[in-house]
C-alpha cells in the first residue's frame, strides 16, 4: 500500500512543489516500470473508482407516482372518487365495478407508462457504457491500456496529443506538452507543462508541473504520476456543477409536443361538445349521472390524447441506437439519430476508413536508387531487392540503412511478437518503418542504446513532421548531438539544403540541392503517388555546438538545414467493402467526399478505385483552398469529391460552405484539430481506435472500427428508426381517431342508429369509460411497440434522403391517418346498428350485447391497423411475416380481449356479453375493412402514379 511519506508531506507541501523523484519514491512506484498489477488492484479497493459522483437518480416512487402526475389523469383519478362516493350513498348497484375497474386500468397503464420509461433509460445507459474510456498507463513494466475508472494514485500516465487526462497527475516528462485547462482554470490559450519543482505555493492555473482530470492535451506528449482520482481530484471536487445541466429537447421531440398538443385541444374539445350533447338529449338530472359523464369524457380524453408518444419514441430511438451499435457505430444523441436520415453528404478521412490502416512499406527511394520490400503486414521477415535482384549494392545499402535509422530513431512506435504474432503499438505507419527496418536488420532498442534520445518536436497536423535529438554515443565524437527527423516529403524538402550519397559513417558525400535535384526528388514522389503509396520522408542533421544548451526549449528553428537521406512509399490498400459501401451511398442519394492529407495523385488514384471520383474530375488541394474565398469555396463544394493535402482547419471551412449550402452533413476525424470540424457538422464522426478523446468528445457518433461501412450502416439504420416513428405515429393517431369519431358520431346519431338507454342505464354511449381504457391499454402498448422494431424497407436505400424541412407528420400522412380513423368509426358504428333494435339496420339485441360486440370491432379494427401502418406505400402482403413481434402483440390483445369477453369477473367489470362464434365472424369482417380500404388506396395511388409516368 501507498507509503504515508507523501501524505505526511502534504500538510506542507503538495506534489507540485516536489522533486518528481522525490513524489515517484512517496507513492511507491517505478519510473520504468509503473505499479505492478495487483499492487494496483488492492489500491483500487483502497481508494476506489476513478469517476466522478454520478447525478442522483430519482427513487423508484417518484418516477412511478410521475406517471400519474398528468392533468387528465388527475382529473380522471377525482373522477373515480367522486364516483365511489355517489355509489356509497346511493347504493344503486350491489359492487362499483365500473369505478374499480377504471382505477384498475389507470394503475396498470400507469405501470406500463414506468416500465417504458425504465427501459428507455436502461437501453441508454447501456449505449453510454459502450463508450468505454480508456487510458494508457505503465504496469509490470509494460504500456498497457486500462479504462479510466481502474486507475489509482501511482499509477504512471502515457500522455499523447488528443488525450484527455483521467487524473490530477505529476508532471515526469515533457516533449513540448500542452494543455487546454479551460474547463478548470477558464484559460482558453494551451498551456505548456515542464517537469521542474515549484518552490512556492501557487493557484492551480500556475502549476505548471500538474495535469488535471478532464483537461486535453492540445499539443506533445509525456509522461505523469496520477496523485489524485475521482472525488478528489480537482474537477471532481466541483463535479455538482457539472451535473446540473439541462437537456435539450431535440426537433422530433419539440414536433411531436406540438402534435401532442394540438391534439390534446382537438380531442377535449370534442369530448365538450359530446357531454353537451349528452346533457341535452338525455335530460341527465342525477349526481350519478353526472359523474358518469365526467368518467366517459376524461376517460376518452384519457386514451385519445397521445401520451404515450414520448415514451415510445424514446423506447424506439434506443433500440434503434442499440442496433447501430451492433453495427459498430455509438452514436451519442438522439438528434443525431434524427440527422442520419436526412445525411446527403459524408466527409470522409481516407486512412483507416476508407482504407484498412494496415500500413506496409513496399518501396525506399534513396539519392543512389530504389530499394523494393516483400514484407506482407506487420511481419518484418520479407526481404529487399533491388530490381528484382537481392540488394547488394553497398552505397545504396548505406543510403537504405541511413533512412530507416532515422525512420526508427524519429519515431515512438514499438513493434512486438506474442508467440510469433506481430503486433504494433503506436502509430501504424510509424509501426510499418520499424517493420522494414527490423527487415535490414535495425533493432530500435540497439539503436537507442547507440543514440539516446534527449528531446522531441512531436508530430502536429500543420507542420507535418516530427524530429527527435540525440547523444551519439557510438560515434567518435560522443558529445555531438544530431537531429532526425521525418514527415510530409514535400514539407520536408523545403527544409533541406543538401542530400547525402552513401552511409553517414565512412563513404559518404554530401551534395548540394540544387533546383535540378529537387524537381527530379519531386518526381520521385509523384511517381510513388501514382501507384497508390504514401510518401514519408526522411533527413537528418547534426546540431550545433552552439545551440546544444537550448535543447530544453527545442523549436522549429532547429528543423532547418537538413540533409535529405530519401522518402519511403507504402500501401495502405482499400478495404474489400468500402467501394461497395460507397455505391450504395450513392444509390441512396448521399454523396461521398475524401478528405485526405496525403499527396493529390494517391489521393486521385484511391478514389478513383473506390468510385468516389471519375475519370477527368479535379482534386483539390490545401493550398488551393487557402486562395479560394468563401463564396468561392460554397460553389466548388458542390462538385468536388476529393481533397488532398489538406490542414484541420480547411475540413471546418469544407463543412460550413456545404452547410451553406442546405446539405446535411456528416464529416469524419481522429485529430485534436478535427474538433472544430466535428461540432460544426450535422453529424461528426470520431474514430474509435484511432480517433482521440478530444475528437470522440466533439463528435456525435464514435465508429467502433474505424470503417465507412458503419457510417454507411448507420444512415441505413437512422432511415429505419425515422420510419419506424412513422409507423407508430400512423398507427396511434389513426387508431385514435377512430375511437374519438366513432364516440362522437355514436351520441351525436345516436336516435337514428337505435342507441336508446334502457332500464337501469345512467347515460347512453357507443362505449363506456372502462371500455374505452381497455381499448387504449390494449392496442396502444404492444403493438406500438411492435412496430419501433419493425425490419428496415429494403427499398429504403434507393429512395433520397429525406428533407429536414419535411414534417414528420406530412400532410399526405394525415389524409392517411384521417381516411383509416373514418373508414374504423363507419364499420364500428354498422356493428352497433346492426346489433340494435331499430335505426338503420334493425338486429334483435340489447344495450350491452351492442356494446361488446362494438367494443370487440373496434378492438379488432385496431389490430388489423397494425399492418396498415408498416407501410404507407407496399402492400401488407409483400412483409407479412417480417416481424413476428406484431404477430406476438396481436395474439396477446386477441387473447386478453378473449378473456374480458367470456370470464364472467371481467364481464362484470367491463360491461360484456359472451359472443358467438357467428358474432365474432362478423365483426372481424367488419374490422378488416380498415385493411381492404387502405389496401385499396395503394393500389389506386400506384395506378395513378404509373399514368403520370406515361404522360
């Protein structure tokens, strides 16, 4: 366990204030080789889990007792015990079955309402886990990569640019590391880091020696001792702040409120009228009349407002959500998932999506010649030939070994066997140059021992390069200090004033660059381009006496100079799956743009093999963009599919000219600097292996595995989450306007239909409250649902994508939806006719034979509207048995409509009469017309479109 040195010594000093030896030796732990792995397990148990304190969840009763807390429920509720207390002083009926069973109803639906909610919230709690976070740390001598809530106090951070630190941790080792502490210190400049103790007692925005949880590394890397986790960290100790945010509704959610509402006004409006009818023609006098019509009205109120929408919709979207991840995309918002559906542009990186980040050098380019490889992967057993021929030229060789020793000393990737499997750690194309080394012979751990290593100017988006200085210690003079370094061969050029012929060690000649020179090394690189390869580039120098002292505060000046030692070309191939990928895209009407920082003539030859570009269309360039003004750039955005060598910044500018001009766009990243572009896309798209944490926090969905397949995946399958809403809304709203109408028309018709109170009866309705309950408890549920799972429409991705201006509810939906509720309230009103005495079609039965059997056929009308509502265009025979979770839902409302008919409790406290089989038939009949009809409208909708065709 951790010594108490260290706590002893912060009753006056605190980390920052002491030598990084001095806090490493306090904490127990091993500069080289961090804590061993039990060690952390029993601090773990000891100070817990590094996480901050979760939001207080609401108890159980609240959110259930929330379900009850609606105006119309409330008012229902009143209802109930006003009802209950006429029964108590009248006594009319011997039980008050019809008040017991509302509350019933109202309880379960209540329940149902819960247990929705719950298992919204469970599936995204369930999606935010899949966001695991993760660090690198030092164990038993090894990096290892550990998520941020196993990390202790001694614990030795791997910080690298793009990082956000899961710790308050001492600073150990520097390279030019610099963090963004706004979130902590509202600085929103990067601050730079130095290892060096700080004698006096300063605020948190001056130690300068610290980094803090929840912090991001703008810039470099290093390494640092975790002191504090979780609660005690410094954000963690204001974390109540954090948690106090509100969420924001997004446009589907703010849509369906108002339809929600509107409906609401619509439906008690008519419930006003209709008690107003009742009043006058039934000449109601008693209090118990009365409060039955106060339970029939807030009862229809009840089941006809849609409520439930926004339950529903979550329930939908999480499953959806879920499937996306099986699909290997999280995607973190539900307006996201809204903006997926109507994507028409994807901007995407080449490397690693597009291609499969499998690095493999297949060439070296040197002064003297060219050097091929046979490597295959991550396997350093290939071989170097030289014009097909074993390499045995003794200058090139020199020239070959010269460029991979800097390729291997300027680089911080590290190669590995397990029992014969290579893997790399670190970069993959770093990982591919130590490969071919390890091919000629270098071993990085040998080199390094020979030239160690004593500062670094990492790698950044903008400059393109990194350099590394070292001692060479094997060298004659074992104080000179050389620099190497790597990067854009272009960039790299630019920097260098002569290119060396030979070995750095015996035989070697520097020659000037001259203009000559330079245009034939240039036509090298095109050369490689051409055939598909990545150019790296390689230089050295050594590094003046003189400014030896100033390594500490190393900059670019030093990168000035250089000698060229030659440029490397490697593949990495395209994945088998992207092209297809990207023709289905197009086929869907979203078009495919290639964003890529590599040379113009790879970048043209990629896309030209995936089908994101044809045969005579231009790339654009980093450079060009620079010189194009905005206006410009918002007409160019509109044909060009391939950018080349382009900065983080000219990704942002790409984004917002696209979005000036009306596109929803999604835009892939992996780089600090891609945030800006991710937040100002429609959808930003992190990469999850590759990607950094500060690009997974910008962006809304996070690729699993790094492939444009998942993008591709992800539209289709936020095309089927937006129609699956669309079922559930056809079928609720459809549904219930049919109960409202055929509840309406029934009091209003209610002399011509034969609908006469009888003996005993308080008032007369096609329904009573209970009935009514039922029918919203019954089919509301289930079966909507059902259809929030139902399969996508195959023909989903041949169709454009939707318009973000388009309602969800269109107004051909709504005639829809109208036409479906009319022809349900017309067949469930021919039912109550045809089982009264009297009206139109005179029949032979009473008041609550009618009833059930107009309860039965609504009940009936509503499942049938189930496959109705799965397609406003294909027949419901073409996918009848493509989700069996309708079947399931309509076989459990048969049967518990079964049950209420024929169980003589349920009889009682539902108002029924056990039907016969010829009553049943009948009214299945009558129900299925909601099916024909609509059957009926596609057929006639596709006669006429086929006409319009002709003309």
């Amino acid at each position: 366990m951790i010594a108490k040195t260290f706590q002893d010594a912060q009753n006056a000093y605190t980390a920052y204030r002491l030598p990084t030896t001095t806090v490493v030796t306090a904490f127990e732990s091993d500069l080289k080789k961090g804590l061993c792995t039990e060690e952390a397990h029993i601090r773990l148990r000891y100070y817990g889990k590094n996480a901050l304190p979760s939001p207080p969840s609401k108890p159980l009763w609240r959110q259930i007792l929330a379900q009850f807390w609606t105006p119309l429920t409330i008012l229902l509720l009143i209802a109930i015990l006003i009802s209950l207390l006429v029964w108590w002083i009248e006594h009319e009926t011997p039980f008050p079955y019809e008040s017991l069973t509302i509350f019933v109803i109202v309880l379960f639906n209540g329940i149902l309402g819960f247990l929705q909610e719950y298992r919204a919230d469970k599936a995204m709690v369930a999606l935010q886990a899949m966001e695991a976070i993760t660090a690198q740390v030092l164990r038993d001598g090894e990096i290892q990569v550990v998520a941020t809530a196993q990390i202790v106090p001694g614990d030795i951070l791997l910080i690298e640019e793009g990082d956000i630190i899961a710790a308050d941790a001492r600073v150990l080792e520097a390279i030019a590391l610099r963090l963004i502490e706004g979130a902590l210190t509202g600085e929103s400049v990067p601050v730079s880091k130095h290892t060096a103790p700080i004698g006096q007692k300063v605020s948190i925005g001056d130690q300068r020696n610290m980094v803090f949880c929840g912090t991001a590394v703008a810039a470099g890397r290093g390494r640092a001792l975790v002191t504090e986790t979780g609660t005690r960290t410094q954000i963690g100790q204001i974390a109540g702040s954090l948690q106090r945010r509100v969420e924001k509704k997004t446009p589907l959610q703010k849509e369906l409120d108002r339809v929600g509402k509107w409906l609401g006004l619509l439906v008690m409006g008519i419930a006003i009228m209709m008690s107003l009818v009742i009043l006058l023609v039934d000449r109601i006098g008693t209090l118990r009349e009365l409060v039955a019509i106060l339970l029939l009205v807030v009862s229809l109120a009840v089941a006809a407002v849609p409520e439930g929408l926004t339950a529903i919709t979550t329930i939908v979207l999480s499953l959806g959500m879920q499937r996306m991840a099986q699909r290997n995309a999280i995607v973190r918002t539900a307006s996201a998932v809204e903006a997926l559906g109507a994507t028409t542009v994807i901007c995407t990186d080449k490397t690693g999506t597009l291609t499969k980040n499998e690095m493999t050098v297949r060439t070296v380019v040197t002064p003297s010649g060219r050097v091929d490889f046979t490597n295959v992967g991550y396997d350093p057993g290939g071989h170097a030939v030289q014009a097909g021929q074993p390499l045995n030229d003794p200058i090139l060789l020199g020239e070959v070994t010269a460029a991979l020793r800097a390729a291997i000393l300027a680089n911080n990737a590290v190669l590995r066997s397990d029992n014969g499997l290579w893997t790399i750690q670190g970069d993959p194309t770093e990982g591919a140059l130590l490969v071919t080394a390890q091919t000629m012979g270098l071993q990085k751990s040998s080199l390094e021992d020979c030239f160690q290593r004593l500062t670094e100017i990492p790698f950044s988006s903008e400059r393109k390069l990194m350099s590394t200085v070292h001692k060479d210690r094997g060298g004659i003079d074992s104080e000179q200090k050389v620099l190497y370094s790597k990067g854009a061969p272009d960039v790299l050029l630019a920097r260098c004033t002569s290119e060396q012929i030979g070995s750095e060690h015996g035989g070697t000649c520097m020659r000037p660059l001259t203009a000559e020179r330079r245009h034939a090394i240039r036509a090298v690189f095109e050369e490689l381009a051409a055939d598909a390869l990545r150019t790296i580039g390689m230089a050295w120098r050594v590094i003046p006496e003189e400014t030896s002292p100033a390594l500490e505060q190393m900059s670019e000046h030093l990168e000035q100079e250089l000698i060229w030692l030659g440029v490397v070309g490697m593949i990495d191939p395209p994945r088998p799956e992207a092209a297809m990928s990207i023709k289905q895209a197009q086929q869907s009407g979203v078009r495919v743009i290639m964003i890529t920082g590599d040379h113009p003539i790879t970048a043209r030859a990629i896309a030209y093999e995936l089908g994101v570009m044809q045969q005579g269309e231009h790339v654009v360039t980093g450079l060009e963009l620079e010189q194009t003004s905005d206006d410009r750039l918002k007409e160019m955005v509109r044909d060009v599919a391939v950018y080349a060598r382009v900065a983080p910044h000219h990704k942002l500018r790409i984004v917002q000219a696209l979005k000036a001009n009306g596109e929803i766009t999604a835009m892939t990243g992996d780089g600090v600097n891609d945030a800006p572009a991710l937040q100002q896309a429609d959808i930003g798209v992190a990469m999850g292996r590759a990607g950094t944490d500060v690009a997974r926090g910008a962006a809304d969905m996070i690729l699993l595995d790094d492939n444009f397949v998942s993008i591709v995946a992800a539209i289709e399958e936020g095309r089927a989450i937006y129609a699956n809403l669309q079922k559930c809304l056809r079928y609720l709203l459809s549904s219930n306007i049919g109960e409202v109408l055929t509840m309406f028309f029934g009091v209003i018709l209610a002399s011509t239909i034969g609908l006469i109170g009888e003996a005993g009866t308080a008032i007369v309705a096609p329904l009573l409250a209970t009935q009514i309950l039922w029918i919203n408890l019954l089919t509301d549920a289930g079966p909507a649902l059902s259809l929030g799972v139902d399969p996508p429409d195959p023909r989903q991705m041949h169709r454009p994508p939707r318009s973000q201006r388009h309602p969800l509810i269109s107004r051909s939906m709504w005639v829809s939806i109208s036409i479906i509720g009319v022809i349900m309230t017309i067949g469930t009103l021919f039912i109550l006719d045809m089982s009264l005495p009297g009206g139109l079609i005179p029949g032979n039965g009473n008041l609550r034979f009618a009833q059930t059997m107009t309860f039965t056929t609504l009940v009936l009308a509503q499942l049938f509207n189930i496959f109705n509502a799965r397609s406003d265009t294909l027949s419901v025979f073409h996918t009848l048995l493509a989700n069996r979770w309708v079947w399931l839902a309509i076989l459990l409302s048969l049967l518990l409509q079964g049950a209420v008919v024929y169980l003589p409790f349920l009889g009682n406290a539902f108002h029924t009469v056990p039907l016969h089989p010829f009553d049943w038939l009948l009214s299945l009949t009558v129900a299925s017309t909601v099916l024909w009809g609509q059957e009926m409208a596609k057929w006639g909708r596709h006669l006429l479109k086929g006409k319009n065709m002709v003309k």
